[in-house]
C-alpha cells in the first residue's frame, strides 16, 4: 500500500467536518468540562450479558467478544499479548471511530487488575464498557464524549493472578503476582533507580502497546485503599533523618521518611487536578477517610505517591516520564476482592468518576505540528517551558497537553528543522487550538541543520545517595511489605 501525502488544508477539512458533525452536542454542552452529567439513567445490566457478578477469564472474554459483535460501529476488540500461562490481554476500543484514529482525537485508556488480586476494577471497566455502548444514543454526555475520544480499555492486565485469587480476600499477597511471582506494578523501567527485575510478558505487551498509540490520559485500576495516587510514585535515594520523632528506630525513622516526602513532578497542578476530579465525582473518596483504623487517611482524597509509600518499576511514572502520558493510579476498593454482592455498589460510587475523569483529556492545549508546505511531522519533541516532562507528536503530526487555565509557551524541536517558541493561553471553557509550522534550516554546506536533543524530554537526572548499604534494603523491603496491604 502506497503512502498518501496529508496536507495541512487536508487535515483541517477533516477536522472542521468533525467540529461541524458535533457542534449541536457542543452547543448544549460545552467541552464536556464545566457542565455536569445529565442525571444518569438508569443502568440496568442485561444479565443475559452482564451482571454484577466476578467473571473468570472464559467469560470475560465471551462478554467482550459478544459486546464488540452487538456494537460494531462502537467497539473493537483487540489483544495486546498473553499472559505468561496464554491467557489474552484484551483491548476493547469504545468509541464513534473504533477501527481508525479519528483526526485531532486524543486517545486515553483504563487498566484495571494489574494486581490479580485486586478485582472490583476488573467488574468496573466491565460495566463501564456497558454503559458506554447503551447510552450512546440516550445520554448526549456519553455521545460527546465518545464522538471526540478513542477510549481503550483492558480489564485485566493479570488474568493468571486472578485466576487464583479468592473472593471475599480483603489482604494479603495471594494471585497478586503473576504467573511467575513477578508484581507487574514494579516490572516497569523506572527513573529515578535501576530496576533490574525480568520483563515480563504483560508489561512488555504494555510497552509495546503505549509506544505505538500516543496516549494522552490514562487510569490504573488498583484496590485496597480509597485514594486517587499522582506520580511520581518513587524518589531519589535518600539518608533518612538521623534525628526527629523516631530516634530509636531506624525503621520507624524510614517511615517518617516516607511519610512526609512527596515525590513532584513539573506537572504537580495538573496531577492533582486529575485526581482531584476523580475523587471529588466519587461518592465517598474525597472524604479523606481511612479504610481502617490502622489505615493512612488522604485529605481529599488525593496524595502523591512517594508521599504515600515509594516503589520502583510502577507503571504511572513510566507512562509519563517515557511518553508523556498523564496516568493516575485509581484505588477504588477497600477490600481488594469483595463478595460479589457488593459489586452493585462500588458502580454507584465510581461511574461519575470514571466518566469525568476521561473527560479531562479535552483541558488545555491541542493542534498539530507541520513544515511549510503542510505536511505532518511526526515525532516532532514538544515541552511546555518550565516543565521538564515531554511529549511528541503522532503520525499526523497531532499533539494534545492537559493543562489548567494560564499563559504558557510551546518549545517544539524536529530534526531538520529550526526549533521554536510559541505562546498561548489555555481557558477553561474549550481546549486551545494551537497549529504550528516548522521551517527548515539548511546550512551553508547545504546540509539541513539537526539539533541535538533526546528523542524524549525527561526532567534532570535525580540526585542519588552514596550509600546503598542496609538501609537501602529496609527501604526496599518495607516498600514490599506496605505494598502487599495496599495497592
């Protein structure tokens, strides 16, 4: 098959086209951000199909592959790999262009049950699949939101884990590993320490996966806390204090350490801006309260990672370090495997969230990135100036940035080209269109001038301690031990 060149004028036409088709919707309805949900209908799950009960394997995936047959101008089904016992890790896309990538459309995801044990995101992204598909027509939120968005969804990342865990199990480490004893949500490259841990083969079906689709937001689904969790989720090496409360213990004084030392990123407002939408929509998280009395409580909800408790290998801070994806980690249960009657209710407390917060992606800057005859440029590196965490653009040349209401401005570098400086302003009514053309620079010699820059912005390297003796591994063990009573 032959490549077409596309045109600046072209994509433009298509846009405009798109804008024209849901300018009624957004007429009544803004950008989806400032207005609240019409009252959610009522959600009654076809039992034939759905209903508020686990699903094993086999018929998770009979429901994905029935929903997709029902819905084909909604949905496409798709696997990304197998688990290390062959078990598929399907995709499902809802969207009004399942099948292709819509010009100008941003793409976002939700991964639920990365740790096997932790079920009640799996029933979640189920039945938020459902609700999708039935209101499309009736809701005319579902149908903005679905007409300018591709949403992916895997609902388990760690099929074999849950195949052995227990309903009914609030704690504890059983099927929260793979197959192969491996915790998925340390398995990933980290920033800030090496990790040396093997690849696995679902999280290197998920890098395969983010590396091909620009992802722009992104949800994890976790369990065994109430709190929505911002990067970064690890930190520096660090001496803990040698003096403070805990003079006596060197434990206790690693988890003063880690109880007070929030890990930022250049994008703190935006981070807890998105997970402040989501905890502010859900029916009991923002309350801050917690789970048990043994238990942190989280003042609206929200805290940054390493403030919480440090790890390395986690799957947010590669999402946005290496590609500049916005990820939060959602943890919505408690109990990491409630009775299945509960199901019912965990619904009802998250389905605003988890329609508001994808809604998100549609804040701040959005536009494309062409030379002077119009052409795309792909992977061209875009920052906003002042902070240090990247993106690119896609094939097309398309870029999108969440960012709150302000003045900034754009730094955008491509090889061949002369890099530039644009300012904007973001509003909070509708993301800003922001086109960018791209001249080239040629030498003397005739030769096309290359900048040198990373293919990828990333903050300055992190300072690291010297010393990597005993306390390092407290550190790291007791990160493994609060890991195993929280998400």
């Amino acid at each position: 098959m032959t490549s077409q060149k596309i045109t600046l004028p072209a994509l433009l036409v298509l846009l405009c086209a798109c804008m024209v088709e849901n300018l009624s919707v957004e007429e009544n309805y803004g950008n989806g951000l400032n207005v609240s949900l019409p009252e959610p209908r009522a959600y009654i799950p076809d039992a034939h199909l759905l209903d508020f009960v686990y699903h094993n394997h086999e018929e998770m995936t009979r429901f994905l592959r029935a929903t997709s047959a029902r819905y084909p101008n909604l949905t496409a089904l798709y696997s990304i790999g197998k688990s290390v016992q062959g078990r598929d890790l399907w995709v499902i896309v809802v969207s009004a262009s399942p099948y292709e990538h819509m010009l100008g459309k941003p793409d976002v995801k939700y991964v639920a049950n990365i740790h096997g044990n932790e079920a009640v995101g799996r029933e979640l992204m189920l039945h938020l699949i459902q609700y999708f598909v039935t209101s499309y027509t009736t809701d005319p939120y579902i149908k903005w939101l679905l007409d300018n968005t591709r949403i992916h969804i895997l609902p388990s990342l760690n099929p074999d884990g849950y195949a052995v865990s227990k309903e009914g199990t609030c704690d504890g480490g059983q099927g929260r590993y793979n197959a192969r004893g491996f915790d998925l949500n340390r398995n990933f490259p980290d920033y800030f320490k090496q990790n040396n841990k093997r690849g696995q083969p679902e999280t290197d079906a998920v890098k395969e996966w983010i590396s091909k689709i620009q992802f722009s937001l992104s949800g994890s689904l976790h369990g065994g806390a109430l709190v929505a969790s911002y990067p970064y989720d690890n930190t520096p090496n660090s001496m803990p204090p040698k003096k403070g409360i805990c003079r006596s213990s060197a434990l206790c004084s690693l988890f003063q350490s880690y109880a007070s030392s929030p890990s930022l990123t250049p994008d703190d407002d935006i981070f807890r801006h998105l997970s402040l939408t989501y905890a502010s929509n859900h029916a009991k998280m923002s309350r801050g309260v917690a789970c048990k009395t043994s238990s942190p409580s989280f003042e609206n909800g929200i805290t940054n990672g390493a403030a919480w408790y440090p790890l390395t290998g986690g799957m947010q801070d590669y999402n946005y370090i290496w590609y500049g994806c916005m990820e939060v980690t959602l943890e919505v249960s408690c109990c990491k495997y409630p009775p299945a009657h509960e199901l019912r209710k965990y619904w009802d407390d998250n389905q605003l969230s988890l329609v508001k917060f994808l809604a998100e992606v549609h804040r701040g800057v959005q536009g494309f990135v062409t030379d002077s005859s119009g052409t795309p440029i792909e992977k061209a590196s875009l920052k906003i100036k002042g902070r240090d965490v990247g993106f690119q653009t896609t094939r097309y040349g398309e870029f999108w940035r969440i960012l709150l209401p302000g003045v900034y401005k754009l730094e955008v570098y491509a090889d061949g080209f002369i890099p530039r400086e644009v300012d904007f302003m973001v509003v909070d009514q509708h993301p800003t269109l922001l086109n960018v053309t791209m001249q080239p620079a040629k030498r003397n010699d005739g030769t096309y001038y290359r900048p040198v820059i990373a293919p990828q912005y990333r903050p300055p390297p992190p300072p690291t301690s010297q010393d990597g003796g005993i306390l390092s591994s407290i550190s790291s063990g007791f990160s493994n031990l609060v890991s195993n009573f929280f998400g």
